[in-house]
C-alpha cells in the first residue's frame, strides 16, 4: 500500500526540490557557459552521446555539436533569456538570440532532457527561414 502520510509527502516533495534544483544548475551553467563562450564548460554539462536534434543540425555526439555550437557563437552578439521552466528530468528555456546575420534576433525555445546529472537530450525549435537564406548555395 502507498504510504500516503504527510511525513512521506513531504518526503516526496523534498526529494523533487533537489533533483529539480541539481537540474536547474545543470542547465543554468550549461546555457551561461555557451552564451558566454565557454565551450569547455559547456561541454562538460553534456553526455558524450548527446542526442541534439535543432531547426538546422542534428547531432549525436557531443563534441561534434559543440563545433557547431562555436560555430554559431560567432555570430551571436547576445542573448536574452525570457522564461525557464523546470521539472524532474529536464527543462526548458525560451530566449532571443541577437544574431549579426540577416536573420537578427532570433527567438528560439530550447528543450533538455537530463539524465545521469548530464544533459542527454537537446530539442532546438526556432524559425530558419532566413539563417538558410542568408547561406551560400
């Protein structure tokens, strides 16, 4: 039978606390670390099979998508982070990119699963329409 008593609730709620709280320092230094171009730090946030899968670019390795990441990097001027969310195994940010490219500020929502306190998995929707325009043939 669950133990339903307040005491093991409370148990319960405490337990999420921390592990929401391990996964919000997870990914506030994994974003402050690539944002601020940190690709070392970044990096060691993330497993080495890293399933990234974005608007532009698939990944299944970490380092690979750090290149990448690097890549993009250079052309960031800054970015501006609009809402968080986290839960047990993951997170969310929503957040403006202030690109030198033609496509400007580029609003993006990134979504991370964690696992083994590293994050497995990266889902990366913004719009490309003019990053893919603004690239050479």
């Amino acid at each position: 039978m669950l133990n339903s008593s307040p005491l093991a609730w409370a148990g319960i709620m405490s337990d999420n606390r921390e592990i929401i709280m391990d996964i919000r320092e997870l990914i506030d230094t994994y974003h402050q670390a690539w944002t601020s171009g940190d690709f070392a730090a970044a990096r060691a946030c993330l497993a080495d099979d890293l399933d990234f899968r974005g608007s532009m670019d698939a990944f299944s390795k970490a380092d690979d998508f750090i290149v990448a990441l690097m890549q993009f990097g250079q052309m960031l001027r800054n970015v501006t982070v609009l809402k968080r969310f986290y839960d047990h195994d993951g997170a969310a940010l929503l957040y403006d990119c202030d690109t030198v490219s033609p496509a400007g500020i580029i609003r993006t929502a990134e979504f991370f699963t964690v696992s083994d306190n590293r994050i497995f998995s990266i889902r990366l929707v913004f719009d490309a329409t003019a990053l893919r325009q603004a690239m050479p043939a």
